[in-house]
C-alpha cells in the first residue's frame, strides 16, 4: 500500500483527481428567510437613517451586508417596503421585525437559525430602546 507520506498524499490527489466523490456541484438557492430578512434590515435601515437613528441604521446595513453575502450567489432586488414617519413607527416596524426574523429562525430548514436570532435581538433591542 502507501508507505510514505508522498505516496498516501499522492494517492488521495489520484482518487480525488479521479472524481470519486458523489458529491455534485450546485449553484445555492435563495433562502426566503434570508431574503425576507434583508429586505426588512434595507427598510430599517433606510427609515433609521432618515428619523436621525444612524447606530441603529448601521446595525441594519450590517446584517444587510452579512444576509446579501450569504445569499451569494443570488442577487436580491434592493427594494424597500414603506419607511415608517416618526419614531414610534419605527419602534413598532423594529418590533414586527423582530417577530418576522424569530419566527423564521425557530421555523427555518436552513443553516442560519443562529443569524436570524441575532438579528431578531437586535431588532428587538432597538425597538425597547425608541419604546
């Protein structure tokens, strides 16, 4: 058999070379959770931004930046739902938010139950804070 560390690693490049995996490649779905998630962090974020709350605007543009890469390689439409006015809207769209991201975290098939329970705490911080 192999009796070097040459050999063995040469024989794994064979077999690997060889395609024995039956592993096939695929491009990766868009996740509805995911999307759904950064359409509501780009409308916090935009309404944030606009009522003066830029912490918690940067916040949504971050979990926007983390949802769009792990969505790659889908391109999701930069749409925005209506910006809440003033900030109890806002405290109350933070609160739906919350509601809409830890819903789909503990009903999620997907990997990223964890991202969306941090995004739901977040959302939910921001809102007990404009409360």
């Amino acid at each position: 058999m192999f009796t070097t560390r040459r050999g063995l690693l040469v024989g794994a490049a064979v077999l690997t070379a060889a395609g024995c995996t039956r592993e096939t490649a695929h491009i990766i779905t868009s996740d509805a959770d995911l999307t759904a998630a950064l359409h509501t962090a780009r409308t916090l974020a935009a309404a944030a931004e606009a009522l003066g709350f830029g912490d918690f605007a940067e916040d949504h543009l971050t979990h926007a930046a983390t949802l769009e890469r792990l969505l790659r390689p889908n391109v999701v439409a930069d749409e925005t739902g209506e910006l809440p006015a003033d900030p109890a809207a806002l405290a109350e769209a933070e609160s739906s938010g919350s509601r809409e991201a830890g819903d789909a975290c503990l009903t999620t098939d997907s990997d990223y139950a964890v991202v969306l329970g941090e995004i739901a705490a977040c959302r939910a911080a921001h809102a007990a804070v404009l409360t």
